[in-house]
C-alpha cells in the first residue's frame, strides 16, 4: 500500500505555521514558492491555503512569469532568449510561462502556459523524504 507523501516544502516557518511554501513544477521543472498564512509580503498579495501538504490547494491561481514575460524585465537585454548568443555561455533560465490552480494536490495548467503541459491537469509530483 502506497503512503502518500507531502508534496509542498516548507521555506519559511514561524511560530510552528508555515509562511512560505514550495512545489516541485512538472511543466516548468522547477519550484514555485507560495506566500501563505501572514507570509513574508511578495507584491502584497498572499494565498489562500488549505494547510494539506499533501493535497494542498492555493487560492486564486499560482502565476510565475520569467524573463521578457516579466513586467519588471521589459526592455532591451532583460531577455534570456538571447542570453546564449551574447554572452557565449548558456541562459541560467528561460523566458517562460507558469500559470495553474492547485487544487486537492493536482495541478491544472492554463492555456497561457508557454510549456508543454499547457491545458493539462496532473499530479502535483511526491517530493522525497
């Protein structure tokens, strides 16, 4: 029999809460950190959380832009597109997409993604012990 195992980690903790979560992203290949329950303040905003780390769900949808998606990085060279031809070395990230809802440990993908899960609803993964 399969024991389910958390699928978020914990960053930041205070008083025994968890104030900044993680999950390991199947479309991006990456983690996605969530400001929850009086978290350290990111753009002022904080989501909503059912406290489950193993079928967490967030409120309202989890949206993570990088490179010239990022509104902060409009403008000439603020792309990692190009970075490569540049710098003549490999891009440390990639100009992407990340927009889903969380919802009872699944992760549904929106159309607006630029990976190859757009439009898809999987499993958040299992993170190991």
């Amino acid at each position: 029999m399969h024991v389910p195992m958390n699928r978020l980690r914990t960053i930041l903790e205070k008083e025994g809460q968890a104030r900044i979560v993680a999950f390991e992203c199947p479309g991006c290949g990456e983690e996605h950190a969530v400001h929850v329950n009086g978290g350290v303040m990111t753009n002022k905003y904080f989501w909503g959380f059912n406290n489950d780390f193993i079928r967490p769900t967030f409120t309202p949808s989890v949206l993570v832009r990088s490179g010239h998606y990022a509104k902060e990085n409009e403008g000439p060279g603020l792309c990692w597109c190009d970075y490569e031809q540049r710098f003549r070395e490999p891009a440390p990230s990639r100009c992407e997409v990340c927009h889903s809802f969380v919802t009872d440990g699944r992760i549904q993908f929106l159309s607006d993604c630029t990976h190859a899960l757009a439009g898809q609803t999987v499993d958040l993964p299992e993170l190991p012990q």
